[in-house]
C-alpha cells in the first residue's frame, strides 16, 4: 500500500468504536447515509454558507461523531421511541445524524433561519429519512401553539445558545418528565452551571448536571452533556 493511501481517511474504521458505545441501529448504513449527506453538503455550501467544513475528515469528526456523542452519553436512550427536538439545526447536526442513527427516534429539526431548514428539509428526502420533520420557526412563539406545546420527550441544541435562555424559550414545549440534553465543552458547562445555580431560569427548579467528560475520535476535543429532567 502506498503512502498515499495509507493516509486516506477511514470513517468506517475511525468511527467504529464510538458507534458501538452508542448503540447506532445499523453503522454500516449510517456511513452510507453520512457519505451521502456529505455531498449534498459540499455542493450545497458553494452556494449557500451552512456550516463550517475544513476538511472530510473534519465533517466525519466534528459533525458525524460529535453528534453521536449523545448516544454514549444517555446508552439507555438510544432503544426508546422518542419525540426529540433539536432547536438550532443548523445544517442539520445533530438531527439529522441522530435520526439516521436511531430510526426509533421522531426527529423535529427546529430552525428559525430559512435557509438552514430548507436545506436539512432536502436532506431528509434525499437520504430518505421518514422520522425527520423540519420546523422553521422560534421555540419561544412555537410555546404558544397548542400542536407544539408538550410535544418532546426530548430537547437538545448543539453549538448555540446558552441554557437558561433555551430553556426560558423552549420551556412549554417539553413533556412531562421530559429530557434537556445539552451537548457542551466542558469549559462552556462549568460556566453555566454555574450560572444555572445562582440565577436559575423562570419555572421549575431543575436538578441540572453534567455527565463525565468524553474525548472525540483523533484528539479532535472533548464533548459533555449538561442534563436535567423536567
């Protein structure tokens, strides 16, 4: 094998220990899809900026594993049925890995930007994932709609926003018992844990924590996950 080659990035093999810890349903059909929406990705983002892609190996760790980072954290999760939402999708991370993951999951990507919606909307039907609804909308007016209030077993947001305002936003839309999962840094969630302790947001008084650290593949960061049940 030539040096050339030997240097080609993986993802089957990069990602295939952190897809077993976090119980992906079929990982061999996730790197299909995720190739796949690789693609459509980079043709997209020369016409529209989406998201920030500095390499294939970096859309693969930084976006792909980052997002099935929930996975290992919250292992008991992935063999429910959930209605989960994701406010902020952005380009469509995590929804729409974790709905390619986990096929059990009801996915509502939720967006207020249209752009971004109408792109992970694309998505969906091109890699032809039925547990995906895309919302273009602000979790604070989608609050006051009776279709959306109670509707998620689990609410989650990666790389936007800080918690007590989420959470003032998006409080009415949770069910009871309901999950918050926030994919954070550890540097981000010793400071807003801090704030949520001396200046919790309006509502209930919510038992917040912090799961253990994890490392993403290749040294790529650390990832954890600031939760609370309603």
């Amino acid at each position: 094998m030539s040096e050339q080659n030997s240097n080609v990035f993986d993802p089957k093999t990069k990602l295939a220990a952190l897809a077993k810890r976090a119980k992906v349903h079929d990982f061999d059909l996730l790197i299909e899809k995720c190739t796949t929406l690789y693609q459509i990705l980079c043709i997209a983002n020369e016409q529209v900026n989406l998201t920030r892609i500095d390499s294939e190996e970096g859309f693969w760790i930084k976006h792909v594993a980052d997002s099935l980072m929930l996975g290992v954290a919250f292992p008991d999760l992935t063999t429910q049925h959930l209605r989960v939402g994701d406010i902020g999708c952005g380009a469509g991370f995590p929804s729409l890995v974790l709905a390619m993951a986990y096929p059990n999951w009801e996915i509502s990507a939720i967006d207020s930007v249209g752009k971004k919606t109408a792109f992970v909307e694309s998505a969906a039907v091109g890699l032809e994932l039925k547990n995906l609804e895309v919302i273009n909308g602000r979790t604070r007016e989608m609050g006051h709609r009776p279709i959306y209030q109670k509707k998620f077993d689990l609410l989650t947001a990666r790389a936007v926003g800080v918690i007590p305002t989420i959470y003032a936003d998006a409080r009415r839309l949770i069910a009871d018992r309901g999950r918050w999962i926030f994919y954070k840094t550890p540097e981000q969630a010793a400071q807003e844990l801090e704030t949520l302790k001396n200046t919790p947001p309006p509502g209930a008084r919510l038992k917040w924590q912090a799961t253990k650290v994890e490392e993403l593949p290749d040294g790529a960061g650390s990832r954890l996950f600031v939760h609370a049940r309603s």
